[in-house]
C-alpha cells in the first residue's frame, strides 16, 4: 500500500495540499468494506445474493440465445466468447435502461454518493460521479452531471475521469463472471463476489487516487445535487428497445476490439517469438528460467517482466508475479476483455500457483484503464463541456495512470487482507 501511495504522491500535481484525511477516510472504507466482504457473515451473504442474481440473469441470456441458435447454443462442444459471454452484455444494458427508467439506479447512486461525501468531504456532484461509476460506464456516468461539468475545475474533472477509468460498468460484469468461471457454479460464485467488491471498492479508491494526483485547492460544497436526467423513455418498452440498441452496439464494439487487439498480439508474437526468440535461441531459455509457463520471447512475457517487481511490491506470490504483471500490461495497452480472456486462458491450464493471485488479479483488471479508453472518455466529456476540452486533454494520460492505481489498490488491499 505504501508502494502504491508513493507513486501517487510522486505524480502529484501539488504534493503540499493533498489532503490526508480525505486519503484517510478513503482507506479506511476501502478496508472495511473489504474485511467485510471476506470475514462479515451478514455482508458476504449480501453480496453472495447480489452475485447469484447476476448468475441467474445470465442463465436468463443463454434462454434467450438457445432459442436464437438451437444447439449452436450449446456449450457441449466447447465455450465461445461470441455466443456465450458477449451476448450477456444486450440483456444487461436493456435492464440498466429498464432500471434507470423506473428510478432503482438513481436511489442507489444517490444512497453512495452521501456515504462518499460524508466520509470524504468531497462536493456534490464528484460524489455523484463517482458513486455512478459502480453502476455505468465511463462516458455515461458524467451525463448524471453534465450541467455542472462547464463549471467544474480541474480537480473535480479529474476525479470524474479517474472515477471512469477506474471502475466498470455494469453492463458488462456478467460477460467477465462468464470468462472466468464458465459453467462451474462454485467459480461463478466467486468471481460475481469480487467483482462486485471490486466494483464498490473503485468508488472510494479512485477518490484517493485522484486527490492525491490532483489536489483540492478550492473551497468543497459538499451538499446534495440534482441528477440529470438522461433522455426521457415514454414507456418501459421504449426503455427496454434503447438499452437493447445500445447493448448491440456495445457488444459488436467489443467483438471488434477483441478481434483486432488478439490479432495484433499474434503478429507482435510472431515477430518477436517465431523470429527473434527463434532464431537467436531465446525462446528456449526463457521456456527454462519460466518452467514452461512462457511459450518465449512474447509480448505477454516481456510485459510481464517489466511489471513484475511491482506485482511483487503489491504482494502477489513470487511464482506468479510475472503473469500478474503480463495481465496488468495488456489491460493497459490493449484493454481489459483482452487481459480477462487472458487469465482465463491461464487459469484453465493452470499456470497459476495460488489462488490469491487469481483472486488478486480480478480486481487489477477491473477498470476502463487502458489507452484507448483516452480517446473515449476524452469525446465523451469533451462534447458534455466544451470549454474545458483543453484542460480534459490534458488530463486525459494522468487519469489512466490514477484509474489503474485504483485497481491496483484495491488488489492490494485484498490480498493484503487474504494473506
């Protein structure tokens, strides 16, 4: 933890007026909320309930798909990301759209937000922001403000964006919860609990990070603000449609993207494994220092040993801090669905040692933290406040170093408490 705070205090914009209450507070909601996901009854069975519900959703889509597809739906004849984790994401904008619709989301971010600003003294609307981080996406989530955006100095921007890329949207959990667990009831359990925990831990976490990397240094009016409200749907049936169309348009993105980064990954392989770590002998040394959990001279191993003294700072065991950090690198550099097919890839065929590492390394991926996430949150926020497009521009970079110290602090303080 003092690792990833030194970091943030290295990159700070003004280290003399980080707040260390503020930083206080923060963590110590972090740490509670963590403890009692792990070791309070009454919160585990809570959030267990929350996951099996998520599970059961998703067993709602593969009806939907068996009837689409007949037998092409089925998983007997082996997983398909297409057809069996992607398709997850239409059914869940539609009930987010459905949600927001009658109102259950704005309580629930409404409810967060006071808790936010009561423990940490931040204003209005950056409780707001990022208290609908855990619930929506990274250029949706600012709409929730985006009367108060034009207004808002760099400090309070900055939180909104370090807010988008250090969490997930829900729409697109289920789809992870499938990659990692695929049909194993007990795994899927699992996995929903700490993806929920780390989407909850997020809130807090990137309020630290983004005060700490960008100071308060104007009076804090921390009442209760007003949500925007989003385009108006006439009837559940017109929010359903919206939240379908947009679930489509979602998932064909990502399919894109997957398709796209994957590929690049083979070529960026084949250059450096089938040609250079071929021709000069590396590949076979590196199979041999690895125990043959590297294939050779990839982008996945040298991403890997780049990041894996800190893997090893933030307490991921030494025999799998090197896929840990392979798995951080490729979030960063491509995005976050590459890195999740990734570790599942690697949790099947069992190259892990501990679970904790595992468990570890969901919560380093949860987050929008990636270079093309920069583009994105940069026409998303750029067109909701004009005025500041230069100053968002600005920020653009440092925001996705402070969404993924995010996840990176909440992974330590997981593993922290796992031991």
């Amino acid at each position: 933890m003092a690792a990833v705070m030194a970091v943030a205090w290295l990159l700070s914009y003004n280290r003399k007026r980080i707040d260390w209450k503020l930083v206080g507070g923060g963590l110590l909601l972090q740490l509670i909320f963590a403890l009692g996901v792990l070791y309070v009854p009454l919160i585990d069975v809570f959030i267990g309930w929350i996951g099996k519900a998520f599970i059961r959703l998703m067993d709602f889509t593969h009806e939907g798909m068996a009837f689409l597809l007949g037998p092409y739906a089925s998983k007997a004849n082996g997983f398909s990301f297409l057809l069996h984790s992607l398709p997850i994401i239409i059914f869940f904008s539609a009930l987010v759209s459905l949600f927001y619709h009658w109102g259950i989301i704005q309580r629930l971010v409404g409810g967060i937000s006071w808790v936010l600003r009561r423990f940490m003294h931040i204003s209005g609307t950056e409780g707001l922001v990022a208290a609908g981080n855990v619930f929506m996406g990274m250029t949706e989530s600012p709409v929730l403000i985006k009367n108060y955006l034009p207004a808002m100095n760099r400090s309070g921007l900055f939180l909104v964006m370090v807010s988008g890329m250090g969490t997930i949207a829900g729409t697109v959990m289920g789809t992870y919860i499938g990659m990692l667990a695929g049909d194993d009831p007990e795994a899927r359990i699992l996995f929903a609990k700490h993806l929920l925990s780390a989407s909850l831990m997020a809130a807090p976490g990137a309020i630290v990070i983004a005060k700490m990397l960008c100071p308060q240094t104007e009076p804090v009016d921390d009442k209760a603000v007003q949500i925007e409200e989003n385009e108006k749907h006439a009837s559940v049936l017109h929010a359903l449609a919206a939240g379908t169309s947009t679930g489509v348009k979602l998932m064909v993105n990502i399919a894109a993207m997957l398709l796209v980064f994957i590929a690049l990954i083979a070529l960026a392989n084949y250059i450096t494994k089938d040609l250079i770590g071929h021709y000069t002998g590396l590949n076979d040394w590196i199979v041999d220092i690895t125990g043959g959990k590297s294939e050779g001279l990839t982008f996945q191993f040298m991403v890997g040993v780049i990041l894996s003294p800190f893997m090893w700072l933030i307490g991921i065991p030494y025999d799998d801090i090197m896929l840990t950090g392979s798995l951080l690198g490729q979030k960063t550099i491509l995005n976050e669905f590459v890195a999740y097919f990734q570790l599942q890839q690697w949790k099947d065929a069992g190259l892990f040692v501990y679970e904790k590492s595992m468990i570890m390394s969901t919560y380093i991926l949860c987050g929008f933290a990636n270079i093309a996430s920069v583009g994105m949150l940069l026409g998303g926020m750029g067109a909701l406040a004009p005025g500041k497009r230069e100053m968002i521009t600005r920020l653009g970079f440092p925001a996705m170093v402070g969404g993924a110290l995010v996840s990176i602090l909440s992974a330590t303080i997981i593993g922290m408490i796992i031991g």
